[in-house]
C-alpha cells in the first residue's frame, strides 16, 4: 500500500480541505459542511487519505480526496478507495464515491454509479454514523465492482472494436465528438507499458481511459505541433471516468 499522507502534511498543496467557512458568495441559507470533519470521520473507520487534490488555489475551490482502508480487499489489480469531492463555494455538492486505484500505472479509475453507488450529500450535517454505512456500502459492493471487471477482462475484442470503442469514446472525451485528425487510433491504443498490452475490454478501457485522461500524446493542429493536455478539471475527470466504464461494460 502507498504512503499514507497526513492532513497536516495537506495543507500546503490542498488548502480549500481545511476551509473554516463558507465563501462569501453563498447565502445565509448554505450550510457549511468542513471538508476536515468528514475526514477525521472517515479515519475512525480506517480509512487514510492517499491522494488529493483542488482546482486552482482558492481556500473555497472544489476539492477531491482519495482514501484507503487497509482493511477491504483488493480488486484485481487495484485497491478500492473512497472519492470525497466537495467544495466551499457553492460550484458543487458533497458527492462521495467509489473509486479504484491501479497499480501498474498509478492510475485512479471512479467506478460508475451503475456498478458501486454514489452518495449526493446535499451541505448537510455529515455524523460518523453516516460514515460508517458508506464504509459498509463499499464493502457490500465489491462483488459486483469484481464482477464488472471480470466481464471486461474476459470480453476479447477485435480490432475492429477496439477502434469502434475509440471512436464512441470521443464523444466523451471531446465536446465536438471526435478528436482531432491528427491524433491517430492506433497512438491511443498502443500502451504506455508492456503490461497494458493485451486486447480484452478491461485492458484497453484502461489504456483509452489513461491516454484521455493524462494526455501526453503529440499532434499537428494545423501547421503547430502540438500535445494532448492533461485533464485538470475535477469533476470532468470523474464523468469521463464513468462514462468510459459505461462504454466499455456496453461491450459485455
């Protein structure tokens, strides 16, 4: 398992975690929930912070934390994690959800709603009660997060839909519906790493998902070369996560 971090150790590189109040934008009748308070909760019940991250630098910005419990199992190749997303300014809801995190590639996938539920938490009192059953939750839908990812992985597509699976994911990764011209299938098919090699659905979501997600890869837009950028936006990032899921069990 990775290196825990600490709350302390969150302060400088994620500051809108340990907002203290609600921006001065939002109205009397918005109900501040502490980003920190729900942590601490989650840590009486074994969970530890793995990653986190904001947008942009203000203290009331949309923030997402990733978290592990020591005590759930691993699926596969991943461990399980719970996503808090929240925010201080009003820009969006308490939202907490499953999450995997793959090892051979540091990557964090969010697991569709369709497979684990989510939990829209509108800025309410969040106790540790309410804690304690997401924990359960999560740990009630392992078999079904596994049995997703068996079906994937046992799905062996040809290459005629593996191209197929590119083309609709253009949809969800650009507005307009495809990507640019310049970008070629087989660049976003052909894996970072040899043990992403391989032509089932789970291995080429994983690899799609990866190249959609962290950009990287070069191309001409118009007489300028160019590269693919890394996706920033918190809550883009998790519907295009999903949404890649989703394609990808439509194949199953």
């Amino acid at each position: 398992m990775s290196t825990i971090i600490s709350l302390e150790n969150l302060k400088q590189t994620v500051p809108s975690v340990f907002a203290t109040e609600a921006s001065n934008t939002r109205t009397s009748k918005y109900v501040f929930v502490p980003t920190t308070e729900i942590l601490e909760n989650f840590q009486k019940e074994g969970w530890e912070v793995s990653s986190a991250k904001q947008m942009g630098y203000s203290q009331y910005a949309t923030h997402e934390v990733r978290l592990r419990n020591g005590q759930m199992p691993k699926v596969g190749d991943c461990f399980l994690e719970a996503i808090i997303c929240n925010s201080h300014n009003g820009l969006s809801s308490l939202k907490i959800s499953a999450g995997l995190f793959r090892l051979c590639c540091s990557n964090g996938l969010t697991v569709p709603e369709s497979v684990s539920e989510s939990f829209s938490v509108r800025h309410s009192y969040l106790d540790y009660e309410m804690v304690k059953s997401f924990t359960d939750e999560f740990a009630n839908k392992l078999t079904t997060i596994e049995s997703s990812i068996g079906k994937m992985s046992s799905r062996i597509l040809t290459e005629g839909e593996q191209v197929g699976y590119v083309k609709s994911a253009a949809h969800v990764r650009w507005k307009e519906g495809k990507m640019p011209e310049s970008i070629k299938i087989e660049d976003i098919l052909n894996p970072l790493r040899d043990g992403d090699r391989g032509n089932d659905m789970w291995t080429t979501f994983n690899v799609v998902q990866e190249k959609f997600t962290r950009g990287g890869i070069g191309y001409k837009a118009g007489k300028r070369h160019t590269t693919m950028r890394e996706l920033k936006n918190i809550v883009s990032t998790n519907r295009i996560n999903t949404e890649l899921w989703e394609l990808a069990e439509s194949y199953c």
